[in-house]
C-alpha cells in the first residue's frame, strides 16, 4: 500500500514521505526495543542529508538531542537542540529539552552549597525560551563584592524575564537561599515561585514572594523555603522534593517604566 502511494506522488513529496517513514523507524527501535544506538543512528542519518528547510530534519534533530540526553550525551545533545533551534520546525520542544539539560546539569546536589563566583561556577541558568528577552554574565562588581552575576534585561509589561536555580535530590533538603542583590538601573522586584518534582507551585507567604530593591545600594535576600506555601491548596513545600526555584523579574508590574535594566547578585549560598 505505501508503494502504491509512493508511486503516485511527486519524486519530492514521495523523499519526505520516506523520511518520515525512517524517523517513525527509529522513534521504534528507541522505544520499542530500547535500541538507542540505532535510533541515534537513524536521526543522525536523516540530520546529514536531509535540506536544512526540509520539516522532518528539524523533528529528527529533537529526537536527535532527546536519545542522546538519555544516553549520557549531553554535549551531543545540546549540539543537536541547538541546530533544531535554528532549523525551526520543531523550535518549542527543542527549547525546553534544552532548558531541561541545562537545569539540571548546573543543579545543586549537596547542601550547604557557596558561590562566591570568584572560580566562574554558579548555578543559575537564563532559560533559552527568554534569550531575546535578557541574558547572565559574570562580571566585576565594586568595593563590596568583587565578583559579581550580572543579569541584564529589559523591562517590559509585555513579557517578563527568568532566572531559575535547579536542585537533584540535594542532600540534606535545603533550608532555604541567601544572596545580595543590587540593581544598577531602576527599581527591581523580584517574585521568587518554587516547584516540586510533582510540578506543583509554592509561593513564600510574605509579600506574595515579592522582593524588591533600589538602585545603587546591595539588599540582602533570604528566600525562607519553609514558608512557600502551594498556590492551590494549603499545602508547605517539602525541601526534599525540591525540583528547581524562579526568579521572576515582574519589575513593570511593580511600576518601574520600561526600559533596560541591570541586577547584580552576589555572595549566593544555599544552606
């Protein structure tokens, strides 16, 4: 029957239709009979040959980057994600397997956990579905703190902006995070969301998980976990079940105007 079919399509039409038919193969052979080789095999055939515009490449770049992130290959992985980003067809997906393999390549794992971002090391990731909104650097700070993060964005009521900090089965569960912070521009406010390997949220009681700050002058911050309390529900996170923590820029909901804006955070501790 898919001869036939075949047969009377276009030459064009009849090349995409097998591809799809070899990606179905190899999507098979990974879930099926758990052969990851062959899949990997399979996607990396289709990524080589078929046009850079062709639909089916970007898919196969994604289950690319998918079988290889399961396989322990998170270089290969991000290689591939990062090549399906730009290809387009399957941009979302890409996206946030790639923010997922981020996460939790930078996620804290022991606590008590201390960046002083002197050796470059942090856990902080910019997700990839906000990198045309803002992005993090490691910079030089001032007298007070020599070595800084640097997390420059933009204020817009339009679309907000993200930092998140993962966590994997830290051990013990964590208290809570302790940082400075100081914006160089405008106001900022901060609203700080947790979420639990349940996908469940949690919020800190005070304030509505709001912590703003002035320009020119280091605010200490303390996000207290055990006072999230889960937005539906009455329920307290459990520390142990930590999955990973937003920063949430909602500095334009809190009145400060439109524009560029710059946080420098600093002396970062996880206790």
């Amino acid at each position: 029957m898919i001869a036939l079919l075949l047969a009377l399509l276009s030459p064009a039409h009849a090349d995409e239709i097998d591809a799809w038919i070899e990606l179905y193969d190899g999507i098979l052979a990974e879930a099926a009979d758990n052969d990851v080789d062959e899949a990997v095999r399979t996607y990396q055939g289709l990524t080589r040959t078929l046009a850079a515009d062709e639909p089916v490449r970007g898919v196969a770049l994604y289950w690319l980057g998918r079988a290889l992130e399961s396989d322990d290959d998170t270089d290969g992985a991000r290689y591939a994600l990062r090549e399906c980003v730009r290809a387009g067809n399957a941009r979302t997906r890409c996206l946030d397997l790639l923010g997922r393999i981020e996460l939790e390549s930078a996620a804290v794992r022991r606590v008590p956990t201390v960046w002083d971002l002197e050796d470059g090391q942090h856990g902080f990731i910019h997700p990839w579905v906000y990198a045309d909104k803002g992005s993090i650097r490691l910079g030089s700070g001032d007298t007070t703190h020599k070595d800084v993060l640097v997390w420059a964005t933009r204020v817009s009521p339009d679309l907000d902006d993200q930092l998140l900090l993962g966590f994997t089965t830290p051990a013990p569960g964590p208290n809570g995070v302790r940082m400075t912070m100081r914006p160089m521009r405008q106001d900022w406010a901060l609203r700080v969301v947790a979420f639990d390997v349940h996908n469940n949220q949690y919020v800190a009681t005070l304030n509505g998980g709001i912590i703003t700050a002035q320009p020119g002058r280091w605010t200490p911050v303390n996000i207290d976990l055990s006072a999230f309390q889960a937005l539906e529900g009455t329920g307290r996170l459990r520390s142990s079940e930590l999955d990973h923590i937003v920063l949430q820029d909602v500095s334009a909901f809190q009145g400060t105007p439109s524009g560029p804006n710059e946080l420098w955070l600093a002396d970062i501790r996880v206790y």
